[in-house]
C-alpha cells in the first residue's frame, strides 16, 4: 500500500509540468464587441473567462489535472465564439451568435454551470437574462432598460 500512495504522489507531481496553454492571445480593440454598456458589462462577467482573449486564469488553472480540464475549456470557447474577435464576423455569423447565446442562456447551459460551482458571481440574474433575450433580439438595450419594440 505504501509503494502505491508513494506512486500515486510521483505522478502527481509529475504530471504538474505537463505544458498547458494558458495564453491570453493578442486582441486588436477594433474587433472587440461594440455592444451597449449593460451588455457589455454582463458578458465580461458571465462570459469572458472563456470566450475571449481576456481570460482570468485562476489559481486552480495551474494544478494539473484540473489545468488540462479548464485550458481545454477556454480553447474551445474561444473556438466557438470569441466576444474580442466579434466584429470580425459577418453580421449574419454574428446574429446566429447571438441567437444561440440566448438560446444557451434561456436553457440555463451558459455560464456553464461547473463554472458556476467556483464562480458564483457569474450567475446570470433573471434581470440580466432580460436583457441579454432583448440584446439577442435586436431590440434597443439601454443603461438598465430595455426598450422593447413597438409592435
């Protein structure tokens, strides 16, 4: 039992210098999303981490293997739809994203709720939902209204 937990503590360690990429790429301010305030402000917070080039990397992000899960993560959200590369999609790209990120919020599947389990704040306020459906929508998003439109 003692040659196992010895075992099991050497590849613990050494699988801690197993590279992951945990880089922030380069952004250039002019494709970063021109969205209003109120939007802006709930995407940084909910969404950013990893679907931009601005993720925060927390202290956990260094400890394999939980590194390998939440790099993976990140790659793949940023592959998906990058809020610092938005204006660089097509307005027809960009409606389906926005689309789908109501979609993903409506179904509660974004933020993803193990983000949610060490990210609390992230949550979205049914407000927050609000405001984001009538962003999606196409509707007018003003400073902590939203404008609906006339029918």
């Amino acid at each position: 039992m003692k040659k196992v937990i010895i075992g099991l503590l050497v590849v613990i360690v050494l699988i801690q210098f197993w590279p992951v990429d945990r880089s922030n790429p380069e952004s250039d301010a002019a494709l970063e999303i021109q969205a209003p305030a109120e939007i802006k402000a709930i995407l940084e917070n909910s969404c950013y981490d990893c679907h931009s080039n601005k993720t925060i990397w927390p202290w956990y992000s260094y400890v394999a293997p939980v590194s390998w899960l939440v790099a993976d993560d990140v790659k793949e959200g940023r592959e998906h739809m990058n809020f610092s590369e938005w204006e660089s999609y097509d307005k027809k790209k960009q409606g389906r994203a926005r689309d789908e990120i109501w979609d993903e919020v409506f179904e509660d599947h974004m933020p993803l709720p193990k983000y949610l389990r060490l990210h609390s704040d992230a949550a979205l306020s049914e407000a927050q939902k609000q405001v984001i459906k009538a962003w999606a929508l196409g509707q007018d998003v003003e400073a902590d209204t939203v404008q609906t439109e006339k029918e």
